[in-house]
C-alpha cells in the first residue's frame, strides 16, 4: 500500500509539474564552448520534481523510487544530476531495467543511480572545465569536452535546468559504475 501511495503522490506531482513547465519559456541555445544545448528554467522545484514533469524521465523516476532515493534527492542538496532520458534506459540489454527494478537489486540500482549524481550544483560553465568528477556513488565519471559535452561516453544533450536543489545535464546513455 505504501508503494502504491508512493506511485500516486509521483504522479499527482508529475501532472503539477506538468502543468508550470509547460508555462514556462524554454529558452534553447548554443554554448560557444560546449556545443550543448542549455536550457534556461528559472525552477523553484526540486531535482525530483523537475525531472517527472518533463515527460521524458519515467524510467528513472521508476528507478529512483524502486531505490528509495527519491527524498534524498528532494533534500536540500546542492546535487548535480546527469539525468539519463527514457530512450538512454532503452539503449541498455533488454529486460536490464526490469531486473535492475526488483527489491533484490536494489543496492546494484542505488550504485548505478548515485554514479548519476555530483554533490554540489556544477552548471555548464564549470563542467566543461574538469577531467572528472567524483560521483556520490564514490567513482569518478570523466569529463571530455573536446566535441561537445561527453561524460564517460554519454553526450551531453541539455546542459542547466536549473532546480531548487540544484541543476540537470540531460544524457542519452545510462552511465554504468565499474564493478
């Protein structure tokens, strides 16, 4: 019952969320030195938040809640979140999500999904400057932004949604911690 309740608050705050960014004016363009899409968001909600009302975060959003992450990620933070897109979970071996998703993978899931996070808000400007980052997951992911904005091998597609806990890159691949 606590899941389900859980799944119905997710969505509540998904068709809210919904509702303000679709209010709100989306101003695209190029960063001269990344070659990365930025995205101007003057957001008062949270990384959570942020990332359901977009539409295209379901599958982490699942994932962040099958790994009880999803208030932590509410906290205060700073955090800085390279937030895979549902076609970058699509990418992954099928049945991979599916397995990652049940309770006994958890801790696997939890690894995979704080590999996601940086402490700290980084925005472009500053990524662009590093070799790598320390990941909250305890590995460092490498940054390479020689040809745009690549960390480990996922592109950088939206750089600087900005968030009340902190700021979003969106990635098109799942970055996998080494084992």
């Amino acid at each position: 019952m606590k899941i389900f309740a859980r799944k119905l608050l997710v969505m509540g705050v998904a068709t809210a969320a919904l509702g303000v960014l679709g209010n709100q004016a989306f101003a695209g363009k190029k960063c001269p030195t990344t070659q990365v899409r930025t995205v101007a968001l003057n957001n008062s909600s949270d990384i959570v938040d942020t990332a359901v009302g977009a539409g295209s975060f379901k599958t982490l959003a699942a994932a962040l809640t099958a790994a009880g992450l999803v208030d932590t990620l509410k906290g205060t933070g700073p955090f800085t979140v390279f937030a895979p897109t549902d076609e970058a979970f699509a990418k992954l071996p099928a049945g991979t999500v599916e397995t990652l998703l049940k309770p006994e993978n958890k801790a696997k899931l939890v690894a995979i999904l704080t590999y996601h996070v940086v402490s700290g808000k980084v925005k472009a400007a500053d990524v662009v400057k590093l070799k790598s980052a320390a990941t909250v997951q305890g590995q460092s992911v490498a940054v390479d932004a020689t040809d745009g904005v690549k960390i480990n091998d996922a592109k950088v597609v939206k750089a600087d949604i900005d968030c009340s806990n902190g700021v979003i890159h969106v990635i098109d691949t799942v970055l996998i911690p080494k084992e």
